[in-house]
C-alpha cells in the first residue's frame, strides 16, 4: 500500500520545490520508496499544476488515481476544489493555504472563498487552512508560502515515523538564495509544523497509518 | 541549493555534487538518471535541442562537462544534434542524442541513414514521448520510428531502473554496431525516484579515429549493400534480446499480460495490491524486436494474453503476428480494452485487467459526479508577470482592433504560442516548429488578409531560416514578427544562437533577415507601446507595396532571467500599485493586458496583487490616466542593462 499525496497550485508557486523536499525528507529518514511525478513545461507558466508524491513498501505506478489521494497539499484555493476529485472521499485530509489567485482571463467569474472551502471539507474528513501566504508576504519573501505545507506535512509524517524533523529542516537550511528568505523559510516551516502538531489529532494519523501497512 | 551530507546520505544534492558519490540512494529524476546512466557508461559527446520531457538529460550533462572533460552542445536543432552524436559514435567515441518525441521527426533523416551505416561505438537515442500531451503538439509514438528504421526499441518498465538500463545501452550499441532508441515520456522522465549510484569512470574517450569506409557513403550502390549488412546485424540483435536482463517473467497461470514500459509499473502495483496470483506477467524492456521464442513459449500453453500499453499497439502488433506465424490457439486482447489515446493510469489499468482475468477490482473512490461539482474558471498557462511577449501582444491587439485589420496571425512553439489564449486570441495556427512562417508564406498567396506571423528566436533559428529565405525569394507578403527574448524561455532557459554567452558567438537575428535579403528590417522594444505600433504599419505598408517580406525583431530578455540577474546583484525592484483616487475603471489592463499581478475589484477599479507583482513596469504605459506607479521611487533606466 502506499500513501498518495497530491501537490497542488499556480505554476510559479513553489509546487515542485514543496514536492521534491518532501520526496527527499522520506528517502532520507525512512527505508521506505518514494516517487514524485511532476509536470514541467508549458503548464508551468501560471498554468494549472498537480504533482503526485507516492511512499510506500513498493511503490510502482508514477502517479496517483483520482478518487485515491490520502493528503492533498494546496497552495491556492480553486486548484484545491479542481483537484479535489483525487482525493479519497471522506477518507482523506486536504491540507490548503488560504489564497486565492485568479486566472488572468478577461470576465472571468471568481468563485467564492467559503464555498471553495466547504467544497472541499465535504470531500475530506479532516481539512486544515494555513496563512502561509499571507505570513510570507508579511517577512517579504511570498514565495516561502510552500514551506509552511512542509512544516505541515513534516510533522505529521513524523508521527507515521516517516520522516525526522531533523532531516526536514536541514533541507529547509539548504533552500534559498539569501539568508534572509533562509530565515522566512524557516518560520515559515515551524510555523506549519506547530500548528500540525497542534490540531492533527490521533485520529487522522490513525487514518494515513492503514495506507503505509502493508 | 547546498550540499548536506547526514550520515551516509545525500540531501537536495546537485547534480554536479553527486559525481564524487557511488554506492548510495539518491532522488533523481527520470532524466538525470538518463543522464548518470550515460556518465557511467563513459558518453563522450552529449547533443540536444531543447524540448519538454527531454531537457533535463542533457542539461545534467552539461553542468558536469568540465569537470569530466566531456563534449556537451545544445545544437541549432534537433538534426544537427543527432548528426553530431553520430559522427561521434562512427568515429568510435560514445554519445548520446536526446529530443522530445516530434523532434525525431525533424532528425527523422539522419535517423534512418544511421541505421543503413551502422556506428562503431556505442549510440543512444533518446526519445521522450509525451503520451497526454502535457507539453507538446501531439502524442505520436516513437516506438514505431524503431520500426520504420531498424533501430531497437527499449523502455524502462521502473523509472528507478532507467539508469542501469541506459548504461547498459551503450554497451549493447557498441556489441552491436548499431544504433539504439531509448524510448522515455513524460512519466519516466519528470518522476524523481530512489537511484542507486554507480562508479564514474575515471577517463573519458573523447576523441576518436574515423575508419574511411564506403559504407557511409549513401549512393545507392552503396546503400545496397549497407541495407543487407543492417538486415544481418539486425537479426543478431533479434537473438540477443532474448536473454536481455530487463526482461523478466512473473508468476505462473493460464493467462498472460505483457507489460513493456512504463505500463509495467501499473500492472504490477494492481497485481500485488489485490493479490492477482493465477497470472503470468511478462515484464517487458525490448519494445523492438520483441523476444520472439521466450514470447512464443509463453503463450504455448496459455488460453489468453493481453497486452498493456500506451499508446500504439507497437507490441500487440508483434505478438499477433508472432501468433500467426506459429499458429498458436491464443485469444488476444489489447487496445480494445485498453483503448487507444493518452497516457495509462491505475483506474484505467485496474478496468482492464478487472475485465480480461474476470475479478472485481475497485477502482479510486472518485468522487466526481457524487455531488454538483462547483464551477470552477478555468486556468490556462499564461505569460508570467514581466513578460515582454504580454505588452507585444497587447500593441498589436489593440492596433488590429483600433484599424479594422483583417489580418491571420500564424504561430509557432514557444511561450508566445500561450497569446493562442484570451485576451489576445493571436496564434491563429501552431502546428510545428518553424510552421509559422511556412505557414504564413502560402497564406499570403491565398489570403488577402494582412499575414503576421511570430516566431521565437530560438525557434528561428531552429526552423525559420529556410521559409523566410522562401519569402524573399517567391516574394511573400509576410510580416515576421521574431520574438527574441535572447533565450529557450519554455523549455527551461538554454541559450540559442540570440544569447550573450561567454565562449559563444551571438547571432543577430536582424543580420540574417537582412543577410538572406530581407529589406524592411526593423528592432523595437516591445516596453515602447506606441513604437510597436508604428513600426507595424510602416511593415504593413511597405509589404503592401513592395509585395515582400518585413521582418520586426522584438526584443527584451525574458523577464525570468533578467530578474534572476538583478536579484543576483542585489538591485531592489520596487513593485507596482494602483492610485484608487486616479483609476478610472476601465478595465484596459485586466481585460486587455491580461497580467495576472492586475486583478478587478468590486467596483472596477484595479488592484496589484502584492505577492504576484515583480515591478517590471509594462502596465505603466498601459494605463491611459497614468495611475499605475512603482511604490517606491527608482530610475528605470539603470535596470535597462539587465533587459537588454
């Protein structure tokens, strides 16, 4: 079995960042497999993106079905509800950052913020909404958004003994050009890794555990 | 990214990095497994052209070139490459030649001579394929140019496997003589997955003695007798591929699936996650030839076989006529269950194999169509904020609306075929590299229209010489609009003859036009709205007149690298705003400039999203009450050094 997690966004987010250091968290924490199958290219340029991180025993198939995602990670709330079709019905958790960017498409009819949310929480049976963006912007460096889903999912992967901490922020350590957006990264990361470890109850872990037996 | 070494392991390490590491697991891509494969066999020239799922093979090799003393080129176009790669393998030196899957058909030529000469030492191909076309024109398989060609066909079944089995490529090209076709997509080439390093040779062959031989000289005397020296080196390689190590036979049963590739990969997770043991599976790594006996003593006591693939049946086909020339009594299945188009899947592979062993097996938990689904906008790919192609497209919108223009706007492949896109609604045909101004010289011949045809610089270079050269010499009415934003923007920024890079020679996009002889000739900035409008009317007079060619170089770096060199430098951007007292709401620069920084607010007016805005500027000149302004004072005119 393997735990399916989807990443998802604007192309120019982060996206694939966010999916390679969580991808090199486990293969350096655990003896478990991991695959990560991106898109690259045309869609990336502020297209729509999904990338598919697959761990587990055995992991063969590069990409995940829909209807059978365990965790979705968003960086922005439409792809969130687009994607939302991947995630295994009730019995997954989405774990989203509260932005909404809008499609740069003359008229375009945004839909609305609560009803994104709802949409998804009916899908999930557990949803969690970061301000990873809105925090970032704040220490002036937008782009370190993705780092607080790291934070996020680090903590609970963690506790499924997947993936240290250690390992985790020493990545974080290695990414960014300046010391400064080194800096954000970083409480960027501990700030999704508390409030994981705060409201991430045993339940859910409970949930993602059954994926990684066996 | 640094370097971090934990105990015995490798973190985020580059590519580079790794070249000192062996013996340890690490993440890499599809491609730069292709690529540390090719390392470890000893490659000694390494050619490309650009193009998505291919790039990353050679842009790994060209990060290590010095350090392994090693040939590596991005080359004009994909031709040049693979005639490059093969004077290199006839001289005895190793290489390796990678393109996406349509940029085989532009090497199509080269590709089947090769085959008639055969190599002396070890030649891999790559093709990428890109089954769904996530990032290309079409979806062709180019397993069958293995077919046409007589060239062997091979495809990973594991992406953690493509490395070995590109090292061992090249020792079976070598065996052989001959060239081979390392067949990836998208999937094996953009999934990262665990490698198990090997050792980096110490020496790498980089030069090599050319043997004088009339075989590879194609005059048809000559290629007579090539053609059965290839036969007979091919039916050697036919008996070879049945012991190949990448070819494995699992479980036992009456029925068989025959799995080559990547579908692999999605037979054996369905099988192992629902404990299908009554069935053989044949886990298939030679596409072409297939192994005829170790098939033909498979299916001698089976009563069924499907063949899982993607895409073209280029296996299926093999084994019914396999089952034909024994007269084997074995049903078979295939693309009548599978069907036809797009890359595979686990729900669709689950389906499959459901119906041809006769088991429920339950596919994703999809929820789609379980509730109304909410109406979502869409989200094309788009220009990125800073683009220079989005305030060109913008001008010459506006001037074809402002004049009443009839005019057909031809495309090509680059970013600037995204204006195919609202607002701009400008690539009117984009078929193929260099197809815009081929294109645009037989419209100008048919249509009365005004033709604009754009075409990136990289791409002119590639493709777009010989039909401007056409233009001129059969006086075509054609407007060329070249974007040069002095780079290959798409693919990930590998430079093009229109790059400034150290050791290279930069070539002028205006001195070939005029060179080829080309007589309106004009550079504008495509910033300078009002100057790109004008120097289109000049060229729409003068085409009218003279019944000729123009040609309009529109340059500016492309945004992405001329910020990465300003933050590189320190230089502080300041972004833009909108003053809300001077906005007018009219809407020109989130309807028609279409910069996804510039969102409505409910009362019309504009907003600049803080965290999409890079303060480029382009919007300033959009905005006719002058209220979009820098948040903070700064003289545009010294940053014009990283744009130009």
């Amino acid at each position: 079995m393997t735990l399916n997690i989807v990443v998802v966004g604007v192309g120019g987010q982060g996206i694939l960042s966010l999916a390679r250091v969580i991808g090199e968290a486990v293969l350096n924490s655990s003896d478990l497999n991991v695959s990560i199958a991106e898109t690259h290219g045309l869609s990336q340029r502020g297209g729509s993106v999904i990338t598919h991180i697959r761990i587990g025993k055995g992991v063969f198939a590069p990409t995940i079905a829909e209807g059978d995602a365990d965790v979705m990670l968003a960086l922005e709330l439409i792809e969130a509800a687009r994607y939302s079709s991947y995630l295994k019905y009730k019995e997954s958790i989405a774990v989203i950052d509260d932005r909404l960017i809008r499609p740069s498409l003359p008229k375009v009819k945004l839909p609305d913020r609560d009803e994104l949310i709802k949409h998804i929480q009916d899908r999930t049976y557990r949803m969690f909404i970061l301000k990873g963006f809105n925090e970032a912007l704040k220490r002036g460096s937008p782009l370190s958004a993705n780092m607080a889903l790291f934070g996020f999912i680090s903590s609970i992967l963690e506790r499924l003994r997947v993936v240290k901490n250690k390992v985790s922020l020493k990545i974080v350590s290695s990414l960014g050009r300046s010391e400064r957006v080194i800096k954000v990264n970083k409480e960027l990361y501990l700030m999704g890794y508390e409030k994981a470890s705060r409201l991430v109850s045993s339940d859910v872990l409970s949930l993602l555990k059954k994926r990684l037996l066996i | 990214m640094r370097i971090i070494n934990l105990i015995g392991s490798i973190v985020m390490g580059k590519f580079k990095d790794l070249l000192k590491v062996s013996n340890t697991k690490v993440l890499l891509l599809g491609n730069e497994a292709i690529a540390r494969g090719a390392i470890e066999a000893g490659v000694g020239v390494a050619t490309a052209y650009p193009g998505t799922p291919s790039s990353e093979i050679v842009e790994s090799l060209m990060e290590v070139k010095d350090e392994l003393g090693i040939y590596v080129e991005w080359s004009v176009n994909e031709k040049v490459a693979f005639e490059i790669a093969y004077a290199a393998a006839i001289s005895g030196v190793r290489s390796l030649v990678a393109m996406k899957h349509v940029g085989l058909n532009v090497a199509a030529d080269p590709f089947m001579s090769s085959a008639y000469t055969g190599v002396e030492e070890g030649f891999v191909i790559v093709s990428a394929d890109d089954p769904s076309m996530w990032s290309s024109q079409n979806e062709q398989d180019n397993r069958i140019y293995g077919l046409h060609g007589y060239v062997p066909v091979f495809e990973t079944t594991i992406v953690s496997e493509v490395k070995d089995l590109t090292k061992y490529l090249f020792d079976f090209s070598s065996k052989h003589k001959h060239p081979v076709l390392l067949r990836s997509t998208t999937r094996i080439s953009h999934t990262r997955a665990p490698i198990m390093l090997g050792e980096v040779p110490r020496e790498f062959k980089i030069k090599g003695v050319f043997k004088k031989d009339i075989k590879y000289v194609l005059t048809p005397a000559n290629a007579r007798r090539d053609k059965l020296a290839m036969l007979e080196r091919f039916s050697r390689i036919r008996q070879d591929v049945e012991k190949f190590p990448f070819n494995k036979i699992e479980g036992s049963g009456n029925k068989v699936i025959i799995a080559p590739g990547i579908a692999y990969s999605y037979v054996k997770e369905v099988i192992e996650e629902h404990n299908l043991n009554d069935v053989i599976v044949v886990k298939l790594t030679t596409i072409y030839p297939i192994p005829y006996n170790m098939i033909v003593d498979i299916l001698r006591d089976v009563s069924a076989v499907m063949i899982i693939e993607e895409l073209e049946p280029v296996v299926e086909y093999q084994v019914k006529d396999l089952i034909v020339n024994e007269g084997l009594k074995v049903k078979v299945y295939g693309k009548d269950i599978t069907g036809l188009p797009y890359e595979l899947n686990l729900n669709r592979v689950k389906k499959s194999l459901g119906k041809f062993l006769n088991v429920e097996i339950n596919v994703g938990k999809d929820n789609l169509g379980r509730k109304q689904q909410l109406e979502l906008p869409a989200r094309p790919p788009t220009f990125c904020p800073g683009c220079p192609y989005r305030p060109l497209f913008y001008a010459i919108k506006m001037f074809i609306i402002s004049k009443k223009l009839n005019a057909v706007t031809p495309g090509d492949i680059g970013c600037y075929a995204l204006a195919s896109n609202e607002p701009f609604k400008l690539q009117d045909v984009v078929i193929e590299m260099g197809g815009s101004l081929g294109v645009g010289n037989g419209f100008s011949k048919v249509l009365d229209d005004v033709v604009i045809a754009f075409i990136g610089d990289s791409t002119f270079f590639h493709a777009g010489i010989p039909p401007l050269i056409n233009a001129v010499f059969n006086k075509s009415r054609l407007i060329a609009v070249i974007l040069d934003n002095e780079v290959t923007a798409m693919t990930g920024h590998q430079p093009s003859p229109a790059s400034k890079v150290p050791g290279k020679k930069r070539i002028l996009i205006e001195d070939v036009a005029k060179g080829v002889g080309v007589r309106f000739v004009k550079v504008v900035d495509p910033f300078k709205i009002d100057v790109v409008k004008k120097t289109l009317e000049e060229a729409i007079e003068f085409t009218r007149k003279e019944n000729e060619p123009a040609v309009i170089v529109v340059r500016r770096r492309c945004a992405l690298e001329a910020f990465r060199d300003m933050r590189r430098a320190g230089v502080e951007i300041p972004i833009h705003a909108v003053d809300k007292n001077k906005c007018i709401a009219c809407g020109i620069c989130y309807t028609w400039f279409g910069c996804p920084a510039i969102t409505p607010l409910t009362d019309g007016k504009a907003s600049i999203d803080p965290g999409l805005c890079i303060g480029c500027g382009a919007c300033v000149n959009v905005c006719p009450v002058k209220a979009i302004k820098p948040v903070k004072t700064y003289r545009p005119e010294e940053l014009s050094k990283y744009w130009f």
